[in-house]
C-alpha cells in the first residue's frame, strides 16, 4: 500500500448537514498528501501520528493495513477548524470509492544485471475494507450547562467559520510554460488564502507506479495572478538539477508557521524529501489588497518550466498539475429550523 493509503481509496468525499451540502474534497489522496506533508510536525522517523494514520506506510507491512486517523487530515475543513458544539446532529459524510489503483503499488523484482524483471510482478491488487469505524466523541454536560448552551444556540444564528482545500486538476500538461485559469473552477466568492502546486506524470489509476509522491517537474518560475496581482512577487529562479530550490523549500514551510498551531518547528519532509518525493509548490495569498466588492477575483496560476514538457504518448496521462486552493468559508446555522446559509 501506498503512502496514506485511505485518503487515496476514496477519491472523493461530501460533507452535508441537514441535507445541505458543506464540504467537498476531491481527489482526496493528492489533497491530503499535500495537506499532511505542510502540517504535520517533525521528520518521519519522528512522527508517530503518521505512522499510526497510514500516512507513512512501513516496508515490512503487507496483505492487513489498518489506520486511526482525524476527518480533517483527509481534507476535511470543517472538522478540522470548527470548534464550537454541532447541535441537533445532522451530518452525513459520502465516502466516494471507485477503484484501488491509486492506493496499492506494484513493483518488478531486479535480475542479476540489475535490470527490472518483469516476471517478478505481482497480480493486480485489490483492496477489501473488512472495518471501517466513524468514532464520534460523546459530551456530557450538567443540567445547567445544557439549558445554557441551547439557550444560547437559540438566540441567533451561528456562524460556521472553517477553510475549505480544493482540488483542481490539470490534465496532459506540455511545452515550456502552463497558464491554467481555474477563476470559473473555484467554487468559493472569497478569495483563497493559499494555494499549492504539485506535478505527477503518469501516476494516475496505475498500480504500477506509486500515487502518494510527486515529481518537481524541472519548473523555474511558478505565480499566482490574483485581481492582477502576482504571489510571489519575486522570481523563484529554480534549477533542480543543480540543487537550487531552497526558495521553494522555504516557502514549502511557511504555511504552517502561519497556520498550523504547534511548537515544532521541525518541517515533516527533509529538504533531500522535498526535492525527490514532496516538491509542493506553496503560495501564500493572505497578504491581499482589501476588497471593495464581492465580486470574484480572476485567479490564474502561471508556470515556467526549464524543459520542454513532453506530450503523453501512448495510454499515458502525461504530466498533470494539481492546484489545492485554500479559502475561508462561512457559513450561518438556523438550529430552530436547522437550515443553512452561506455566507458570503
């Protein structure tokens, strides 16, 4: 099995309360990689938690896998920043499945010379889910607690505030430079807060390539044009071939200083990680201009690469860019009629 391998078994995932739909994260293995690999504290032989998830499988492990983990480490916001009491129930979460291959990986053993033996390859995997549990913590209060709390529920309409991570994928990317307008893809009115970047080639839905990394893509410059404005500001200038990365790597780490509440300052992926498995390009957006209206911001992500990216030949995908864009969501809760509003 992959790295977080549960995140890459559902695909998608929807979060409703009382039929309204809240939350949706799709393609749920790349969002959560990406979502773990910026939040989680120390390096991985020091993470305990990763391990205990599955978001860091061990090589011994084979045929039984299990993990205990949290809804928001999939992607899932609102269960990640909401922090007030949830009342009346009402939530349903639809776990989307429509195949294994993004969550097992098949190897070749070597021949003697050291080349791939393809008689060594294992049979298509397929994965069976024996368990699955949802545990949902119970709170007791006193007698005159809960008159409070459902006193005050009552009184007005309470504001869900959490942020939502989505995921917009762009297939068969090519040539030296990618301008990729997701302005119309974006769901939310706001503008985002951050967004991140990263790049496979020819990983999706095949067992025979691991999908939990990804690849630098050889890219030079990468920006976000948001109303006009471009983030970073600066030239990044990357050469990976000559080690020349640290400005992706430093900003790879920014997100979590800025958001994540933690006393490790210790990044979860080494730099040698960061430039062989996790390049995740990070822009931050949270230093923006005040708005005058609602009106949505045109959001274009701009890249330069230092080589010709090749077409996919062939059954191949090619390469493929994944932009996770990170916004603030509100949302209003009627609890008398259990209705919800957005919040624009």
């Amino acid at each position: 099995m992959v790295n977080n391998f549960t995140a890459h078994l559902f695909p998608q995932i929807d979060v409703k309360k009382h039929g309204t739909l809240i939350d949706k994260i799709e393609f749920t293995g790349i969002t959560s990689t990406v979502k773990g690999c910026v939040s989680y504290p120390g390096l991985n032989e020091y993470n305990g938690e990763a391990f205990n998830s599955g978001f860091k499988t061990l090589p011994h492990e084979s045929q039984n896998f299990e993990g205990v983990g949290k809804l928001s480490d999939l992607g899932c916001g609102f269960f990640n920043d909401t922090t007030v009491p949830i009342y009346n129930g009402g939530s349903e979460i639809t776990f989307t499945r429509n195949n294994d291959d993004n969550a097992i990986f098949r190897w070749k053993g070597l021949k003697a010379d050291g080349t791939k033996d393809p008689a060594t390859l294992p049979a298509e995997g397929k994965v069976t889910i024996n368990t699955f549990y949802l545990r949902v913590p119970v709170i007791e209060c006193s007698s005159q607690a809960k008159t409070n709390l459902i006193s005050d529920l009552f009184k007005e309409n309470y504001i869900f505030q959490f942020k939502k991570w989505q995921c917009i994928q762009h297939m068969k990317v090519t040539r030296k430079s990618l301008a990729f307008d997701i302005t119309n893809v974006y769901r939310n009115v706001q503008d985002p807060v951050w967004a991140f970047v990263v790049f496979q080639t020819n990983r999706f839905n095949t067992q025979q390539k691991g999908n939990s990394t990804f690849n630098h893509a050889d890219v030079k410059n990468l920006w976000a044009e948001l109303g006009g404005k471009h983030y970073p500001e600066e030239s990044l200038d990357l050469d990976w071939d000559n080690d020349d990365y640290c400005l992706a790597y430093s900003a790879f780490q920014d997100y979590k200083k800025s958001f994540v509440k933690t006393t490790d300052s210790i990044p979860y992926i080494g730099k040698k990680d960061f430039q062989n498995l996790y390049p995740i390009y990070s822009i931050d957006l949270s230093e923006q201009p005040q708005k005058i209206s609602d009106v949505k911001s045109n959001i274009i992500l701009h890249v330069e690469f230092n080589r010709h990216i090749s077409e996919p030949t062939g059954t191949d995908e090619g390469t493929v860019c994944y932009i996770i864009v990170v916004s603030r969501y509100l949302l209003f809760y009627e609890p008398v009629k259990n209705r919800i509003t957005e919040k624009n």
